[in-house]
C-alpha cells in the first residue's frame, strides 16, 4: 500500500513491520494520559482507527479515547494493503482483506497492552538538531510558488530538523525514544514485493538492537520508534529524478523524459541499488537520532491534555482575512495524481503540472463514474478533475470526508495528528501558527511536533500556491485549494481550548460507520505439492561452506504465506540457528525479522510454489556450524490448515 500498482504483489519479507507504543501519564493523576502509536505501514485507516478504539473500550472503559489515542504511520510503501473501507483504496488494495485487518488490530492492541502493563514512573527529554544530506524536495517548482519573504525565512527548501523524546526511569533504566523526521520511506522502490518497514524501520532496528543486546528483533524491552512528520513533498532518493533510459535529468515542471515520457522519469537514491539505499538513508536518521538522544537534557514537564473533533473537511469555511472567506471541497483527485511521483511514476504517461482536461479521459469518467459537478469544478479551480471521489458513493463512498482533527500536550511539548501527507511548507505553517496560539493564551515556549499520516488518510495537503501549480501533491490535495487554511484553523481551535481549560466546549460530530463491506479481489488460497514431496522438504541446498559477504540460499517446497496470516503476529517464517558445541543445541540467532535475511516466496506452476531462504551473512558473523529453517502453514482444497517446519543442511561459514 502506497504506489499502487497492480503489479507490486506481496511475495515475502525483507523486514517484518512493528508498531511502537508509547503511554505517558501524569504521575498524580493517572487517568490524565495520552497514547501514540507509530505503525509501520503506509497510512492508517478510518477502519482501523475505528476498529482499534472501539476494542480498547471494550478493554479499558474510558481510559483511551480518540481524544487521548494517536495512530500514526511511518509511511513505509512496501507494506500490506486491503484494510481500508472507502472504494478509492480498495480499487488499488484489491478489496477488504480480513486477515490483514486482523492482523493490523492485534498488533496495535497488543502494543498497547504491553506498554500499558509496563509503566513506570520516569521522565522525558526533548533534543532537536539538522540531519543533512538525507533528503530531497520531489517537488522543488511547486515550492519555489510559495511567497518569496516566507522563502527567504528558511535555509532548505526541506525541514532537515528531527526531534527525539527520550524517556528514563527514575531508576536510570532507558525505556525508549520516539522521533519525527520529515523523509518519506521510499527508498524501497515500487518494484519491490518483499514486506519492508524500509529507511525508518531499519533506523528503529540499528537503535533497538544497540539498546538490546541479546534480543532478537522486537523482543528486548527498549523501544525506539521513528514517526513521520510534514514528509508530503520530501525524498531520500537523494540522487534526484533521472531518465532511466537515457541517464539524463528529468528535473523539471513536468518530471518528462524527451524519449519514453513520464514513466521513465525515476530517482534514486544513494546506494547501488534498492537495499542499499534503504541501508544508508536508514543508518543516517540513526545516527542522528543517537547523537539527539545521547545529548537530551531538556526536560519535558506539565499537564498533560488532548482535545480531538470530527469534522466534515468537505464543509468547512475557511476565514481568509478580515474580509474574505474561503471554503472547502467535496473530496477530488486531479490529473496529475495519475502522474505519480518521481518516486513512483503512474500509468500511462500522465504528467505532472496537468492544468487542463482530456476529452478522451473526460469522457471514460462521464461514462463509467459520473461527470464532476458545476460546483465541484468550480470550487477545486484550478484543478482539472480525473475523479470527483466525493461525489461517487458505490459501492462505498469513495473518499471519507469525516476526519479527525487531534492534539494532545504533554508538558510543553504538543503533538499535532496531521490526518495526511502535509508539505514542508504546509508543515511549517501549522507549527508557526500553533505556536502563536499557543502563546496568545499564555502558553509560551511550546514544541510543536508535527506528526504525519495519523488517525485516517487524506492524501496530501499542499499550500494554496503549490496548489496552483497542480503537480501531483496539489492535485492529490483532495478537499480543495483551502485545505491547509482549513486545518490550520482547525489545529488552531483545539490548541485554543488546550491552552484555555475549554475542551469540553468544543463540537464534533458523530463518529464515522463502519461498512459492511464484502469486496475482495485476491485468488482463493489453494497449496499443492509435488508427487512424493511434503511441504518443506528442500529442493535446493546450500553450499557446505560460506565465506562472511556472502549469501546462503536454500529453496524449499513451499506454501502460500497468506495461510499463515493469523498466527503472524507470534509467528516467524524462517530461522538461522548456530549449532552451540557447548550446549550440543541449535540457538536461533536471526529470524525474518533481521534485516540480513530475506524470504522470498515464488508461485510455480500446478499451484506448486517454492519458498527461498536468503542469508546475506554479516561482515560480524562468528565462524562456525549454522543451518536455515523454513516454517509456514499449508491448506490444500478441502483440508485444514496445517503447519510444518523444514530444514536445510548444515553449512559452515568461516
């Protein structure tokens, strides 16, 4: 979920996806506290945000809220999709998968639970500084539209800051660290279908694995999470947009190749390849992060509060100045959202900047959707519309227009819940104008944290000039060219009632439904083996020696991973054990969750399917007797589903 493209279909692990939660309460007032939850996944949904609430009621009564409980997603492309209920995501997830639902909510909950169960009375320091050299704007032209004098008032065209919370025990015992960071996790590119939690997540993994030692991956009680912030506009293919056909620039208006067009408009990032460049990006951010963290002394304290609203975003008026309004959108996505990104381009040779329709693609949507509304142009102008989503309601509606506007204060640091992909520019406005609420009501020297992609998904939110541009941010701003005007009043409203004790004055409306929805497009899970073979059994070994560098592979008959889905979450694919000599027993040493293995799963002819499991063995490696094993669950037609474990033959490596 994130490029959507109908090719890039899941086919194993690079690194598994965690969620990371973090509670803070006040230690006179326990019942007074706040929840943040960063996942490693493209977005969160409505659904899942609806879904994770209703069951912590279930649990704890009124003791987490959606007040008080914060979903935010790293925004990794290379995780899961089909957990979404409106029609435009399930068109590109391939409908409701239940079992990634599932899987989803029982990560979320049981991240809770486990954090709510091992509190401890400690305290936060907050620590800011510039990571250089890790990220681009993907969109310089449409920046470059924002006002001059605002310009001139910042040094990149990019916020380089990243905040660290460090969290310490009375008793000196490091509990964690949560970060916001401005990068989006697209280092992995969308040719890629292995599960990967991408640049963000492997800077968690470097920071947990440091704190430790002796856990495999996920395990140890140190959490060390790296959330996203105003990323919209942001990437860490830092070797910027290139004709892959031809090597020349594409940086331009359009990202347009004079041979090949659009589509072959791609940037990279530092590496030689893919993985690499998750590596470098990746080991960046960690580095920062641990120099923030190691140097944080500025302690955290006060009250703690959260002030939350549903608000339809597609009515919203908007006070411009003293003398004008402006209003927000029924839901539309632009020609240029077709386009993609140089990250990521789309289908059929869109192009970025689109500012006029196409009588062909015009007359395709009049025919099978429907024709956008006088009104719906109007107030989108300039956009030219592809999809009037807020105006398409089957079989679901298309777009959610009831979003959750959000913040909660911990002492004199305020996260704000951005609900979509903000641009730097649209980010530092939101944090300049908060804090100026802030201080009008008596709250001085507050840190604005922005926090991306959190509570539900509504693309992006671009500034009114970079609107006006209509590159693919713009034309992917869904609620119109007063959108940010909107959010910021609305982020300003909540702060307001913050700072003035009125929270309990503040109106919402109902919460949004759940649909009932049935729509799931994937092939029925049906497994077969070869005659005289079981699942797992090897058909192709590894080496009997391997030098550290170098990968070991072994190929076993395997089995759809789908069949595994609802023992995830307890459950790994794969193992590397080392035979212990003093023991006489095999020690598990990395599991689909390291970041030196991979699992890759093939789809063979007669629904006959191999499992591949990759070691690319580390420079650290201790010499000795070492051996791959492949676990899964199977489930041929009209059998139930049953688990098995295989095992290549010992190697050595030296």
């Amino acid at each position: 979920m994130g490029y959507a493209s109908p090719d890039q279909n899941g086919a194993g692990i690079h690194s598994r996806l965690y969620c990371r939660a973090f509670i803070t309460a006040e230690p006179n007032n326990v019942t007074k506290r706040v929840v943040f939850v960063t996942c490693e996944l493209g977005m969160i949904s409505q659904r899942i945000r609806i879904e994770v609430l209703k069951q912590l009621k279930q649990k704890y009564g009124d003791l987490y809220r959606r007040d008080n409980v914060i979903l935010s997603a790293t925004h990794t492309h290379s995780g899961p999709a089909g957990y979404f209920q409106n029609t435009i995501f399930l068109i590109t997830g391939k409908g409701l998968i239940k079992s990634s639902i599932n899987a989803i909510v029982r990560g979320i909950l049981k991240s809770i639970e486990v954090a709510h169960e091992n509190m401890i009375k400690g305290r936060i320091f907050i620590n800011k500084g510039l990571l250089e050299n890790s990220q681009i704007n993907r969109s310089p032209f449409s920046y470059l539209h924002n006002p001059e004098p605002e310009r001139l008032r910042y040094s990149s065209n990019t916020d380089k800051e990243m905040v660290v919370l460090k969290m310490v025990a009375d008793n000196g015992q490091e509990i964690g660290m949560l970060s916001w960071f401005a990068i989006h996790p697209v280092s992995m590119n969308n040719s890629n279908t292995l599960t990967s939690s991408d640049n963000v997540g492997y800077a968690a993994s470097l920071l947990e694995q440091e704190k430790n030692k002796g856990y495999l991956p996920g395990k140890g009680p140190y959490v060390a999470a790296f959330a996203s912030a105003n990323l919209g506009d942001v990437s860490p293919n830092i070797k910027g947009p290139h004709c892959i056909n031809t090597g020349g620039s594409c940086e331009n208006l359009y990202n347009y190749c004079p041979v090949g067009g659009a589509k072959m408009c791609i940037a990279t990032g530092p590496g030689k390849d893919m993985f690499e460049s998750t590596g470098i990006i990746g080991r960046a951010i960690y580095l920062k992060a641990k120099e923030l963290y190691q140097a944080a002394s500025e302690e955290i304290n006060g009250p703690i509060s959260s002030a939350h609203q549903w608000v339809d975003m597609s009515n919203v008026t908007v006070q411009l100045n003293a003398t004008h309004t402006g209003k927000t959108c029924k839901p539309a996505l632009g020609y240029s959202f077709a386009a993609g990104t140089m990250d990521g381009p789309g289908m059929l040779n869109f192009t970025q900047g689109t500012m006029e329709g196409n009588p062909f693609w015009d007359a395709i949507r009049d025919s099978i959707l429907v024709k956008p509304s006088n009104e719906t142009q109007e107030c989108h102008r300039p956009k030219p519309i592809l999809l009037p989503t807020g105006e398409l309601s089957r079989p679901y509606p298309w777009h959610p227009n009831i979003i959750d506007i959000q913040i909660v204060t911990i002492g004199s640091a305020a996260i704000v819940a951005l609900p979509g992909e903000f641009t730097t520019m649209s980010g530092r406005r939101v944090r300049e104008a908060l804090k100026r609420e802030f201080e009008t009501h008596g709250k001085s020297g507050m840190n604005i944290l922005l926090s991306g992609l959190c509570n539900v998904y509504t693309h992006y939110i671009a500034t009114y000039e970079e609107y006006q541009v209509q590159r693919y941010e713009g034309a992917s701003t869904i609620f119109g060219p007063h959108s940010l005007s909107a959010y910021i009043q609305l982020f300003r409203g909540l702060a307001k009632a913050i700072a003035t004790d009125t929270i309990q004055d503040l109106p919402t409306l109902p919460e949004p439904i759940l649909f009932n929805i049935s729509l799931n497009f994937l092939p029925l899970l049906v497994d077969a083996k070869p005659l005289g073979k079981k699942y797992g059994d090897v058909t192709q070994d590894v080496q009997p020696k391997y030098q550290v560098g170098e990968v070991a592979v072994a190929h076993f008959v395997g089995a759809n991973p789908r069949n595994s889905a609802e023992n995830m979450t307890t459950f790994t694919f794969l193992t590397v054990e080392k035979y212990d000599n003093t023991s006489q027993s095999w020690q598990v040493v990395q599991e689909d969750a390291s970041w030196d293995t991979r699992f890759i799963w093939q789809k063979g002819s007669l629904k006959y399917s191999t499992a591949i499991i990759e070691w690319h063995i580390p420079k650290n490696t201790e010499p000795g007797t070492y051996r791959l094993q492949y676990f899964g669950h199977s489930k041929e037609f009209l059998k139930p589903v049953l688990a098995f474990n295989g095992s290549s033959s010992v190697f050595e490596v030296y």
